[in-house]
C-alpha cells in the first residue's frame, strides 16, 4: 500500500486525556515526521499539530483512535494523490 502525507490536527479540550493521547501517538510514531503544540490557556485548549508519512490505513487508524478520546477532537487533511499520465 503506498504511503500518503497528512497532518492531523487535534484539540485537546479534557487534559486527562493528554497521557491516553501521547500513548497513542508513541504507538504510530515511526510514521510521525513532525509534531507541534501549542497552549492556548486562555481558552483552556491544546492545539497539536501531527505530519504522518504512513499508509492510508495507518493514518485513518491513528485519527480515529485520537477523536474516540473524551474532549479531544481531530481532523486530518491528506496529500492529494498524483494521477498517472
């Protein structure tokens, strides 16, 4: 299966789910190129940013494992795909 680029971005609104989180984001991390947080306290929110170099199953995986955690939401943008010539 041929891997695809894509960023998942996650709001993390219930901070006792961050150590669920990260156990989960450690299970994909050999397809994790880059992540990026940043505390938003004055709205009591999380902001993470995660790029994925993985295969289509992986990332809808990880995605889908993130977004059943209580108070964390994510949406994933994926690289389009080159059509052949």
């Amino acid at each position: 299966m041929d891997n695809r680029v894509a960023l998942i971005g996650i709001m993390v609104e219930n901070p006792d789910s961050i150590e669920t989180m990260n156990r989960i984001l450690h299970e994909y991390g050999q397809y994790i190129i880059g992540r990026m947080g940043l505390p938003y306290r004055e709205r009591g929110l999380s902001i993470i940013s995660i790029v994925l170099d993985a295969p289509m199953n992986q990332i809808s995986s990880l995605s889908g494992k993130l977004g059943m955690l209580d108070g964390i939401s994510t949406k994933t943008i994926y690289q389009s795909l080159k059509k052949e010539t």
